[in-house]
C-alpha cells in the first residue's frame, strides 16, 4: 500500500464496515487495544439503564424471574458458544477468568486421579498469562498431594514435556505478549495421546479467531468476555466443559447457585445436572446483562469473516512498520505465519514504554507489555484500515522526532 488512499478503499469495500456504528467511539482515537479491554457497545448505556431504573428499581427481587436474570449465565453462554464452537449448554458466562480456571483445573485434576494417580504434573508456558500460572500455584499449594508445575520456554517444547506424567496441560491458545497461536487441533491430539487433559484459556482467541472447541475434542476452556467480546471492563468471564464430562467432575467453589435446587435450602450440596454445577455465587447482573450487547453484534456476522479482516489489518500494519519505520529498532515479535497468529502484532523496541507513552498521547492508544513490547490489537469490528495507516503513521513521527524521549513519558502508570 502505497498512500492513505489506497488503503481507504479497503473500507469501501469492507462487508464489517457498517458494523462499526454499533459501536461508540471516542472522536480523535485510534484504539488499538481491544484485545485488553474491547470499547463500549452504543447499546451499553441503554441496556444497563434499564437494567437498574426498570428491572432492579421497579422489579426489584421480582426481576430474578420476570426479568430472566436467573436464567442470565446459561442463556448468554448458549449464545457465545457460536463463537468457540460449543454446543448448546455446555457454557456458562460467570465469574472472573482466573475463578473459573480455579474450578476447572480442580476438576480436571480430580478426572485424571480416577484415571491415574501416578500423573502429578501439570505443563504450561512460561510466557503464559501470570495470572494462569498464579492460579496453577496456588492450587498445588493447596492440595498438597505432590503436584509440579512445568514451565518450557518456547512453543516447539510442549511436545516433549507433555508425557506419561502429565495430569493436565494448561495452554492459552493466542499468547498474550506476542500473539503466537496454537494449533489447538493437533496440540489436544497429543495431550489426550499421552492420556492428560486439555485446559484452554481462550483470553485473546474467543471473537479474535476462529474456535472449534467440539472438533478438537478438547476437554475444558476458560475464557473473558471483556477484552474483543466488547462486554465491559471487569465484565464476568465463561467457562466451558465438554459434555462427556460435565456429570463426571466437581469443582471446589460449590456455591449456592451450582446447586441442583439452590432454593430447596438444602444443607447439603448437590451439584446441578450439567454445566450449571460450574456456577458458585450469586450473579452480579448489572455486569452480567452488559455481556449480550457485544454477544449480538458479533450475532449478526461470522467468525470467518472477521478473521479475513482481522489478517488483512495485521498484514497492512507489518507492512507498513517495516516499509514506513524500517529506520527505527523495531523488531517484530508477532509470526508472520496466519497459522500461527492471533489478531494482534507486537514489536519489540528499546524503549517500549516510552513510545507507547507517546503514541497514547497523540490518541493512537496501544499498551505495553514486558519486556520491551509494544502490543497493537486489531478488532475487526470497529476498526478500519485507515486507522492502521494513521496509526503507523503516528509511530513514525513519534519516532522519527524523537517525541517519546519527553521525562512525562517515563513515568510508569500503575497499569500500562
């Protein structure tokens, strides 16, 4: 591409343009960082008004069965499951991502000690998202039955350390650093050929790319709903189980709303028949309803669709770093691989904190991420081609004068 012009014409001829009037964008900003927490849906502020002035204001307690907001986890997970390639009630949308990855690798972990007890470790990435790791820690210090947790360093390793000792393998499909993407397919293959089972953390793949989680035969799936789902800071997460399973696990936080008839009172826990078990506490519903307004955009497209757009924005945005900024030290992290690539590109840069500091200055706002990442998503749905000319074109100049050397620029946010 060769000036603004061209690229522009790519809009014109963009099936997802209109969709972008479903959304409300800031005048002046490029956002480049839906793949951390998605914008808000124009519907958003309706939906949640009438949630708190009619269904709790006037409903009040009421409205746990006129307004369907006990059958809310169930209902919205029917309708995310298009996105992931689920079947009807085999998701809930519920809890933050790292509680239910709590539960499901409670869960799993108690499948494979019926199967094997011998099998006493769990493999992941050491790339992988903190808070995946955190959680793995802190249940193996909690069970206390002799658990590891092995870390490989790079993608090729997980072959190798997923073995005969293998109870779990925690994978997160697209890597949150450098937007590397796994072959789920023929990664499950060889988790379930060992005999372990595969728990996917589907953060930066559920509305990014294209999921199939019933043909690879996986076994459990977490994922959020506030990041390319566009539901919401903070906004509740899923969890999903494939079926074979659902009567056969128990997770730890039985809480009330797991429960089989949660208003008989009963003292003792009984789990719901199904996926429901996988819910614990009362529902936050004002958060919880917001999930839909960003679920239905997606409703009225398809997932191969947007994968189209969304490799056509990362291709236009290396090409245009590397042609446009070749002068710089940037060095691109992402693969170049379509197979191998989630939908965000990330470069590597010296002073990466600065240059983003700058480029969300001037209203093109990406994030950082350590070390040295300068992490660029692209959200088919509201972006637009020209927005990746203009954004590139904001990192030249941001670098080409030297604009992120300011000392404001340095200064560390308590979230970057």
């Amino acid at each position: 591409m060769k000036d603004r012009e061209s690229v522009a014409a790519l809009d014109r001829d963009d099936p997802l343009a209109p969709l972008r009037e479903q959304f409300t964008l800031p005048e002046g900003v490029i956002y480049l960082d839906g793949n951390s927490l998605g914008v808000a849906p124009s519907a958003a502020a309706s939906r949640a008004a009438q949630v708190i002035n009619d269904e709790w204001a006037v409903g009040l307690v009421r409205s746990w069965n006129t307004a369907g907001w006990h059958a809310l986890p169930g209902r919205l997970g029917n309708k995310l499951a298009t996105l992931i390639g689920a079947k009807p009630n085999e998701v809930v949308v519920t809890d933050t991502i790292s509680s239910n990855l709590f539960k499901v690798l409670s869960a799993a972990l108690k499948l494979i000690e019926k199967r094997d007890p011998s099998r006493r470790v769990i493999v992941s990435e050491r790339s992988n998202f903190p808070s995946d790791l955190y959680i793995a820690q802190g249940l193996i210090a909690l069970l206390d039955h002799g658990y590891t947790l092995r870390l490989v360093d790079t993608p090729e390793e997980l072959h190798a350390a997923i073995g005969h000792d293998t109870a779990i393998a925690m994978i997160t499909h697209v890597n949150y650093r450098t937007g590397y993407m796994h072959d789920m397919a023929a990664l499950t293959r060889h988790i379930h050929h060992v005999g372990a089972l595969a728990v996917w953390d589907l953060a930066h793949s559920t509305g990014a790319v294209p999921v199939d989680l019933t043909s690879v035969d996986a076994d459990f799936a977490v994922g959020c709903t506030y990041k390319y789902l566009n539901a919401g800071p903070g906004a509740p997460g899923f969890v999903w189980v494939a079926k074979r399973h659902q009567l056969h696990v128990h997770q730890p936080l039985s809480g009330w709303w797991g429960h089989e008839a949660p208003f008989a009172m009963n003292p003792t826990f009984r789990p719901a028949h199904g996926i429901g078990r996988f819910l614990c506490g009362t529902q936050p519903i004002v958060s919880l309803a917001l999930v839909e307004c960003g679920l239905d955009v997606f409703l009225q497209t398809d997932m191969q669709t947007l994968r189209r757009k969304s490799l056509a924005m990362s291709d236009l945005f290396i090409e245009l770093v590397e042609s446009r900024c070749k002068e710089f030290p940037l060095e691109l992290v992402t693969p170049r691989d379509h197979a191998q690539r989630g939908s965000q590109v990330s470069f590597d840069h010296p002073h990466g904190y600065e240059v983003m500091q700058a480029l969300i200055a001037r209203g093109v706002i990406g994030d950082y991420r350590e070390p040295r990442i300068l992490r660029f998503g692209f959200t088919p749905l509201y972006l637009r081609f020209v927005d990746v000319w203009d954004a590139v074109e904001t990192l030249r100049d941001v670098l080409a004068t030297e604009a992120w050397r300011a000392p404001e620029y340095a200064e560390r946010s308590a979230v970057t």
